[in-house]
C-alpha cells in the first residue's frame, strides 16, 4: 500500500513536467472606454495644394473582436493571433477642390 502511495505522489510532481499544450484556441471581445482620440487640426501644403484636416473627439467607445490558435508539435510552436477593433469618430477634410464633413 505504501508503494502505491508513493508512486502516486511521484505522479504528481512528474507529470506536470512532462506535459504541454498540444492545441489552444481562444476568442476575445474588446471594448475599451478609455482609449480616446482628441481632437487634432493638420495642414499641409500651400496655395492649390493645401490640405486640411480636423479631428473630433470619438463618438463611441472603441469595439472589437479577436482570436488565437497554437499548435505545439515536438518543441516547434506555430501561433496566430488576431484583433479587429474599430470606432467612429468625427472628422473635417478640406482641400481646394473637395470639403468632406463628417
């Protein structure tokens, strides 16, 4: 009896050694309050070619999605990990031959 006991104590501290992730997947939602754009104004160029533009604040808080992948095979590791995050926002282009307002 006292056999076993020890062999199955030794499982326990071998075991967790000897094990790795073969596989791993994972999705996220991100949605953060508190990344903001401020507002900004650019101009460049002179004359004909002179460009402005003027951002506002954002309208929304940023959201997105994402993933992850691995796989594990005999000490190689091949990951992929992507996120798509996205906002709206106000902003003003103008130039001498067009003017967007958002």
């Amino acid at each position: 009896m006292r056999k076993i006991k020890i062999l199955i104590l030794s499982t326990f501290f071998v075991l967790p050694n000897l094990m790795y992730g073969i596989v791993g997947l994972g999705f996220n939602v991100v949605q953060d309050g508190g990344a903001k754009i401020g507002t900004a104004e650019y101009q460049e160029g002179e004359g004909l070619l002179l460009m402005t533009m003027e951002t506002f604040e954002l309208e929304t808080s940023p959201i997105g999605f994402g993933g992850y992948i691995f796989i594990d095979l005999a000490g190689w590791a091949v990951e992929l990990e992507g996120n798509a995050v996205g906002a709206l926002y106000k902003m003003d282009f103008s130039n001498v031959i067009t003017s967007y307002d958002s």
